[in-house]
C-alpha cells in the first residue's frame, strides 16, 4: 500500500462520516475501471457488465472516470459521470447499492454495511504473483490486502486456480465467488462479437486490410529491469514472423499503463487505445512475457510467444503461481531464441498445450460472464433503503 493510500484508509472515514447519514440507492450502481492516475477508464471487466445492463431502466448507472469529458456517449445514455477523487465521486460511491470494480477502491474506501461490493479483478488465470504476497512484502502491503478481502462481498474468477491461488490464497477472501470467467472475455469466446472488435481496432489505428499485426504487451514491473538485458528486436521479430506466416507485419506496441512510455521504435504506439480486448481480437500474433493478457488471449488459440531475457531475475525476486514452462506458451530469454521460436512453431502442438494448460487451472470462462454478474446485480438492486437523508 503506498503512502497515499494508507493516509486515504485512516482519513477517509472521518472525512466521509457525513455520507453515511445518506440513503443507500439500492439500484445505484457504480462501475470503476483504475489502472492507476490518469489511466481510470471506461475498459475491462466493468465495462462488459455495463454493457450488459445498459438498457435496464429500473437501474441508475454510475461511472467514475479519470476525465468525464471524454465520455459524451455515456452522459448521452443517461449515465451519471464523476470524475475520481473528488466530493461527487465520493458520495455517489458511498451511496451505491452496488459497485462493479477491476479492483480499485475496495483497498482503502469505507464502503458501508449494506453495499454489495462486486470484484472482478483485471486479470485471468494464475501467474506471477501479487506483490503482497511476495516475500519482501511489507506490513502496508499485507493491510492493503487484508482491507480489499474485507471490502468484497463477491468475487468473480477466470479459473478454479485463480480462486484457490489468488482469491482465497493471496487475497485470503473467503467470501462467495462466481466462477464465470472474466465479463470481458464473453466477447472473444464470440466468432462475430470478436471480428466486429477488431474491426474497429483496425479502422481506429488506419491499418489497412491485409497487413499483420503483433502485438507487444510486457507486464508492469515493480524493480527496474537490469540495464544489460537485452531489448527486443522488433524488426528481427517481424522478419521471422514474415518468414513463417508470410505477409507484411506491423508491431503494435502496448507499454503497461503505469511504466514508461518508450519512443522512436518501429511500429505503432498503441498505448493510449481505450480497450485492450480489441487490441487482442486484431493481433494475429502477441508478445508478452509474464502478463496475464496470455489468459485472455489464449482463448483466441493464436500464436503467443513470451519474450523473458529478465526470467531468472523475475522468477528469484517476484516468483509465480504456475511455473512459467508449464503456461504452455514458447519462451525465449533472447532475440535469437525468440526467432528460433517462432520459425519452429507448430501450430497442433500449440494448440494442445494452450488445451492442456486450460486444463490445469481449470478455466471456467464461459462466454456468458456479463450476463452472470449482471444478473447478480439486478438481484441486489431494487426498492432504496429507507434510512438517512435521501440524495
């Protein structure tokens, strides 16, 4: 937990005591999509369970947003917009039946006694760890924790092993969970939904038809990456992907929303594009290395190659859930083995590693998450509480 958000944890229930003389609107709900900073967005999993309820009128639907500016299509659709950290967000928060979060908020507001706090988190399967549960974690990180477990009253999941391993091992929730698969990931278990979202990835960035597209995704990491490694070679990766697939390829460059933002490489900066799931249904091929991006983009069954000349460092001072050689994905620790990787690729054997490592964690993505979750809150929704003061 950073110092910030410790100070808002102590001072918040003091400062907010006021909202709490308020009514609880049983059919508010508020959706929060926080990566961090200026990166608080209309995305992710909230944005699939919006979706989903978009049109229900005996519903009051929130959004908390970095910049409400940007979002005319939703106040045009009657959506309440407020922007985070200030007094409107805090009082339409702290007033909501329900709240739909990736995450943000449930480690430090003092959400109320009778709040339905729905946790759809921001990534699948079961990979390298959460920073609280690192063993270098502190007794900030440890309270984060601690306060997010006791702030969910539902948490959803992309597979039994997330459940055992982060939700109920690393967060130490052991409240209901909704194995559905992740909301966001309906739309690419769907042939149609899937092309129409890369379809309009592609019109947004001006890729012509024809061209290939890469797309480079690293995770965030919490340590500086050690000087002497070795970057990746775009243009020695879209000269072995030419080779083996044929055609005219693009990389497509997606830095994490809280590292820094590289310049001058060949390719397409696309980090300010609003949704990462079209990015995934346009790439025909993904680069990662350990972000959870494979889960989702496993499910597509296109070509992931991980890219970790930093795996012996990563593995020693962060460490995984699953080992990285059993994910089921080619690896490479180099820009040699990586295009090694990719002219040897075979497709069946692919396929059935994605298969099997589905398997193993036990995936429970079902395509019909949104419509899951939405139905949990239509059931928690309802006539408004009748005690404080109505807003």
């Amino acid at each position: 937990m950073d110092l910030r958000s410790a100070i808002a944890s102590w001072l918040l229930p003091v400062l907010l005591a006021p909202v709490r003389l308020l009514t609880i609107r049983r059919n508010r709900v508020v959706f929060l999509s926080v990566a961090g900073g200026s990166a608080s967005e209309y995305s992710c999993n909230p944005r699939a369970v919006y979706e989903e309820l978009a049109d229900d009128a005996d519903l009051e639907k929130v959004w908390l947003v970095a910049d409400p500016a940007q979002y005319p299509a939703l106040r045009a659709a009657g959506v309440r917009l407020a922007r985070h950290g200030s007094v409107r967000a805090a009082v339409l928060l702290g007033t909501a039946g329900v709240v739909v979060t990736n995450g943000g908020y449930v480690n430090w507001f003092p959400f109320r006694h009778g709040q339905y706090v729905i946790n759809t988190w921001h990534g699948g399967g079961a990979y390298k760890r959460l920073p609280f549960d690192r063993s270098d974690a502190g007794r900030r990180e440890r309270r984060k924790q601690q306060l997010g477990s006791d702030h969910t009253s539902l948490f959803v999941s992309s597979s039994r092993s997330f459940t055992e391993l982060v939700v109920r091992g690393s967060l130490g929730y052991h409240g209901p969970v909704l194995e559905v698969g992740m909301p966001r990931n309906d739309a690419l278990l769907d042939p149609q939904r899937r092309a129409e979202l890369a379809d309009r990835a592609r019109a947004a960035l001006g890729i012509p038809h024809g061209t290939s597209t890469v797309l480079v995704a690293p995770t965030f990491r919490r340590d500086d990456a050690d000087g002497n490694l070795e970057p990746l070679d775009a243009e020695g990766l879209t000269r072995a992907l030419t080779q083996r697939f044929g055609g005219d390829w693009l990389v497509l460059w997606r830095e994490h929303r809280l590292a820094m933002r590289a310049s001058g490489r060949p390719g397409l900066d696309v980090g300010d594009y609003p949704d990462m799931q079209d990015l995934l249904c346009l790439a025909d091929v993904l680069v990662t290395d350990y972000s959870s991006a494979v889960w989702d983009y496993s499910l597509l069954g296109r070509p992931c190659f991980l890219y970790v000349p930093d795996l012996a460092r990563f593995t020693d001072r962060n460490g995984f859930y699953v080992a990285l050689p059993d994910w089921g994905f080619p690896y490479a620790t180099g820009n040699a083995e990586l295009a090694s990787q990719v002219a040897g690729f075979d497709e069946a054997r692919y396929r059935l590693g994605v298969t099997r490592h589905h398997e193993v964690l036990g995936s429970v993505e079902s395509g019909n998450a949104a419509e899951a979750v939405a139905d949990v809150i239509r059931r928690h929704s309802g006539h408004d509480h009748q005690e404080g003061t109505n807003l």
